[in-house]
C-alpha cells in the first residue's frame, strides 16, 4: 500500500527499561499533535503496556483483540484528543505469547494495520525495551528509530548493545538519539557524545542527536496525576525540550515528502537522508 498521506512512522526504543521511554513517546505524540498533525501512538510495548496507565485509560479492547479475536482496528482504537485526530492503538498486558510474536504473527498484525496507519501524518510505535525479536522485528521496519538513554553507566551500555544487534544484524544504521532526565545541556553532550563515540569506533556508525528532555519534577508529578507533562506543565523545561525534537522531527518530514509518498508506512526502507 503506497502511503497516500506520506505518513511518517517513528519507532521510539531504549536498551533499558527506567529511562522514561514510554512517557517520551506519549508527550511527544502530544507535541506533534499540538502542531497541527495527525498522529496514531502505537503501544508496541507488547505484553507489558503501560501507555493507558499513563494516560489514566482502562480500554475496553486492545492489540490482543486484533491478532485472536478478530477485531477490526477500528474497534481497538481510541480517540485520545477529540477533534485533533490524536488517537492510541493500546496493546496487552500480561500475554507472554505477544511478547516474542513470531513472523506469521507479525506479518498478521501489519496487514490489518497497514490500512489504518495510513490515514494519520504520523505514527508513533512505543517499542518495549531490550533485544527481543519483537523489539528488534518493529525497529526495523520503522522509517526513523529514537533510542532513548540516560546519563546512566547502565542506559548507555544497554543502548549500545541495542544499536549494536540491529546494526550487525538487521543492517540497520541510522539511529536518533533521545538523551532523558539530563540536568544540564552539558550533561546531555556529554552523555550523547559517549555513546556516539563506542558506536563510531567499534560500529563505524554515526549517531544522530535529535535533542534533549531535562530532568523536571514537574514529570514526575504528571505520571503521578495520569496527565502527559505537555498538558500538566507546557512550560515547563521538560515540555520545552520534547517541542524543541517535535519541531525537528517536522522538518524531517516536509523536507523528505517526496520519498514518503512512494513507500509503505510500515516496511523497512533506507535512511531518510540518503
């Protein structure tokens, strides 16, 4: 299927569970959302969802009911901004069976799936953390991968190793990087250029850094209420940040319209910038 509304999809990942991945992916869904776009956040966090606890949800279906039940995307999505066509796909919690989904089960979940994703300017998968083949199966056939790190010994040698296995064996090279929770732009140098410099020696790749999201209390508080941060606190640093990666992911897309309209939202396809 062509992708008619050149439709961008984002693959949001982290090497480590801790590191505020799902709460990036759903304030920024709420960032592009402010700025005018379409967008379907994908909970990919497959067997372990925790987007609707954010979101303070209890959907009544989810992914579960697509792939077994026989659901039709549309009675599994949820409007999240009514009028601004911001909605959720959610996924379960407690399947094991979702968690490692074998290649006849995926190949089922992107044919039902593939209609409705492209009727949004963006799609935002939420992956689970780690090297599962289902994390790994989703990253691959996104058009931009986000991994998200902490300044954290542990969050920078789990995400290597993520960048590392997709790299060596799904030929996959491009990644942007999310640092979260940095308590100065310094730090968030810092802490990018150490990862940036493992992948460019031991990998010969280059990193991409898309931006930062300092530490904020008001975060915190927001989970704590079940509101996005964007909503809760819009000025705060941390909503600052994650509008600073919004507006840098828009001009990915507008400059690169052209090559979105010719490939499918959901299959692997080169690097936006080549």
């Amino acid at each position: 299927m062509i992708n008619a509304n050149k439709t961008l999809s984002l693959a949001v990942m982290s090497g480590k569970g801790g590191v505020g991945k799902t709460n990036l992916s759903l304030n920024l869904s709420y960032a592009l959302n402010a700025g005018g776009n379409s967008l379907l956040l994908m909970d990919c966090d497959l067997g372990l969802a925790n987007l609707d606890v954010l979101l303070g949800i209890s959907p009544e279906s989810n992914m579960q009911d697509l792939l077994i039940s026989g659901a039709k995307p549309s009675d599994v999505v949820i409007p999240i901004e009514e009028g601004k066509k911001f909605d959720i796909l959610p996924a379960a919690s407690g399947v094991p069976e979702l968690v490692e989904m074998d290649e006849d089960m995926q190949e089922m979940l992107f044919s039902k799936i593939s209609k409705l994703v492209g009727r949004y300017q963006y799609l935002v998968m939420d992956l689970g953390a780690g090297i599962n083949s289902t994390v790994l199966s989703f990253a691959t056939i996104a058009q931009m991968r986000f991994v998200v790190i902490t300044p954290e010994p542990t969050s920078l040698t789990d995400s290597y190793a993520l960048i590392k296995v997709l790299h060596t064996q799904h030929k996959v090279s491009d990644f942007n990087i999310i640092v979260n929770q940095a308590t100065t732009s310094k730090e968030a140098k810092d802490t990018f250029d150490r990862l940036n410099m493992a992948c460019e020696k031991f990998l010969n790749i280059k990193l991409k850094n898309i931006g930062f999201v300092r530490y904020d209390p008001a975060v915190t508080e927001a989970v704590r209420r079940q509101i996005p941060f964007l909503k809760y606190a819009p000025k705060s640093e941390a909503s600052r940040d994650i509008l600073n990666i919004a507006v840098k992911i828009q001009k990915i897309r507008m400059e690169n319209m052209g090559k979105l309209g010719d490939r499918p939202v959901i299959k692997k396809f080169p690097d936006l910038s080549t």
